[in-house]
C-alpha cells in the first residue's frame, strides 16, 4: 500500500477509538516499552501526543522516563523550515499548544541531536520491514539524519504492521522498533 493510502486509513482507524480505548491501549503500549533493551541509556527524546489526532497518549512512557531518571528531550516544530529544536524537559518548562495543536515547550535549554540515544517516533502506520508513515511533513526524517547513527529509533502505534509500503524513499529513516499494545516489532 502507499503511504496516501495509510494516512487515510490510519487516521480513520484511530478517530474510531475512543478516548478511553485510546489511554488503555496508551498503558499496554508503555508497558511493552519496559520490555525493550533501552534503559542502560540517557537521552530520551519522545513526542507529546495531539490529542485532537488520537496519538498515542505518551504521558506514560514519559512517567516512566522520570521514573528511572532520564534525560527527557521534547521539540518544538518550525513550520517554516521544516526543522525541530529539542529541548531538556525540566520542572520548569512551560508547554503550549501550537497551532496545529502540537503541545510544545516556550524555550527552554536545547539539546543537540547527536546527544539523543533513543527516540520516540510518533506515525500513522509502519510496515514488517521498519518503514514508518507519518503525517508526510518530514520532520522526523530531517531530525534523525542529525542523530547518531546507532540511535535507537522506536514507533509507537496502536495497530499491528502492515505487509509493505511500497512508496519508500532513500531519505526515509527505519524503525528499530516498533511498539503496539501487544507485540514489539524489531527491524
């Protein structure tokens, strides 16, 4: 399938869900990220979920970041340039909803991409190979060509993997993982 086809799909499957399928299939997913091999690391980056598209409720994985003293990176989108900042997630830092209602920090200490060992990656769908769909603006893909290349790179998603896309460029970067509420992917 091609990754206009997913977008649509997968948006009209996740605005099905309720909010109270979505924060329990939000828990089961923060509970499979315990799972992973990650935890010996510093840097964190995750994303903060917009409500209004029915991501993934990232509150609990962050709960579980804190939990074990990490380093959290959160980044604010220019729209502009199509590049993120990355800041340090602190007791101090002030998050406000953007215009496309993407909850972002003001300002706060920045963070370089190269710091970044693990990044939660927010996508519509993914296939058995790694690809990831997102909502096509390119952010993440500019992002992570900035990070090391042993950065370990998870998708978060409430359904299961997709056989294949088919429309995957060479600038598209892979998944390491992928998390669902009931199965860890590993490309």
């Amino acid at each position: 399938m091609i990754k206009s086809e997913l977008r649509k799909k997968y948006k009209v499957l996740r605005n099905d869900l309720s909010f109270s399928q979505i924060d329990n299939l939000s828990i089961s997913i923060a509970n499979q990220v315990l799972k992973l091999p990650i935890w010996e690391l510093t840097f964190y980056h995750i994303f903060l979920a917009i409500e209004e598209q029915k991501e993934v409720n990232t509150d609990y994985i962050l709960n579980i970041l804190s939990g074990k003293d990490k380093n959290i990176v959160i980044s604010k989108s220019d729209f502009k340039t199509g590049l993120m900042t990355h800041f340090l997630l602190t007791d101090n830092t002030k998050i406000k909803k953007n215009s496309y209602n993407i909850p972002e920090p003001v300002d706060g200490i920045t963070i370089a991409p190269n710091t970044i060992e693990v990044v939660f990656i927010p996508l519509l769908g993914f296939d058995k190979a790694g690809n990831r769909v997102g909502y096509g603006k390119g952010f993440y893909d500019r992002f992570l060509i900035d990070c090391k290349p042993q950065t370990i790179k998870i998708g978060v998603s409430f359904f299961d993997a997709e056989d294949q896309i088919t429309d995957v460029y060479e600038s598209d970067v892979k998944l390491n993982y992928c998390v669902t509420p009931k199965t860890i992917y590993t490309f």
